[in-house]
C-alpha cells in the first residue's frame, strides 16, 4: 500500500512539471506575441488564438453607444472600462476597450468624432467563473459579450475579439489600460508538494519498518 501511494504521489509531482513547462512556454509565446510590430487587423480573423495578444494598428471612427464594464478598479478607485465599436475603415467593426474611467470622470470621457489611427492588444472575451451575468436590459455589463453588445448597439462585430488600448497617459479620460496575461502558474508550488508528500510517505515508512524491525 505505502509503495502504491508512493507511486501515486510522485506521478503527481511528475504531472505538475510537466504543467510548469507547458505554462512557462505558454507565457513565453505571449511574451514573444506582444513584443511582436504591430500589424493591421485582417479582413477576416477565422483563427482568433492565433491573433491573442498580438498588436493589431486600427483606422476608423469610434461608434455609439458606450458600454461601461464594471466594477473595475485602479490604483483604489472604482470606475469601468469603456468599450465601444469601431467602425473601421473598410468598412467593418471591431469592439475596443479604450480602458479605464473612473466612477468620478464619466462625464470627461472624450470621444473624437473624426477618423482615428489606434493600436492595442488582441483579447478574446471571455465570463469568469464568478463574473455576474450582464444585464442588457437594464445596462448592466461586467465582461465584453460581444454578440449581446453588438445586438445592444444594433451594430454586430465582424471579429470574434476586442481591441485593449495600452495606457493613454496621465489625465486621459479615458486611460486605456496595461494589459498582461492573466495565467496562475502555481505548478512549481504544487510539484513541490507533491514530492514532499512523497518524501514524508517514504520517511514514515521507514520508520515504521524500523519499529517494527526492534520488535
């Protein structure tokens, strides 16, 4: 039985290695994906992973209306994030989240009327676990759906992502916001546990054999 749990523990501890290589590379590749130029945001984008966190040049017009996602906080205060279409160019739309408000400065947001050139980082959306349920009917919104935004706006996207404006400088309403990728990488913590649970079985037994051996 001590052999068999024994066995068990360090497949464990093996498996969270194994983990720890695989998510190291995964935000290796990130990295890599947003040190790359920027380059302008396809006419199609039927591989949206393959686009996440790159950084995507965009020429266009910003579109009513104004979603506000909340609650988002910085530097302890509350405020949202601001998203809203982007009528590009060519002719399609894109949502971009232009970033953080705060509670206090909503109605310093500043929106230019007249074509813009911008460039942010590719994010596909998505609803955390405890993220509540947007409530469109009453303009509610706590994460970027985009089908449910663009039936909102009366304006559907073209493209299954959002456009995160980088941080627009001190004063700016508003401020666009740092984005990183958020990926817990506990594995190395986990594999020590493992193996350490291993070594304690191991000692244990051996003590326990030892006992048994003066008796």
């Amino acid at each position: 039985m001590a052999a068999a749990m024994f066995a068990v523990l360090v497949a464990l501890g093996i498996w969270q290695v194994q983990r720890l290589a695989w998510k190291e590379g995964l935000l290796a590749k990130i990295d890599a994906r947003m040190a790359m130029d920027a380059a302008a945001l396809p006419d199609r984008l039927d591989g949206p992973a393959a686009w996440e966190y790159r950084r995507v040049t965009l020429r266009g017009r910003y579109a009513a209306p104004q979603f506000l996602l909340q609650p988002r906080t910085q530097d302890g205060k509350t405020g949202y994030h601001l998203v809203m279409p982007f009528a590009l160019a060519a002719g399609k739309t894109v949502f971009v989240n232009r970033g953080w408000v705060a509670q206090e400065a909503q109605d310093r947001i500043d929106t230019p009327a007249d074509e813009q050139v911008v460039t942010g980082i590719v994010q596909i959306p998505y609803k955390g676990a405890f993220t509540p349920k947007n409530d469109p009917q009453h303009g509610y919104w706590y994460w970027p759906d985009i089908a449910a935004m663009g039936k909102a706006a009366g304006r559907q996207s073209d493209y299954p992502v959002i456009v995160t404006l980088p941080p627009q400088g001190e004063g700016r309403v508003p401020a666009g916001y740092e984005v990183t990728a958020h990926l817990r990488n506990n594995h190395r913590l986990y594999a020590f546990f493992w193996f350490g649970m291993a070594l304690i079985l191991a000692v244990v037994f051996v003590i326990y054999r030892h006992k048994q051996g003066d008796a």
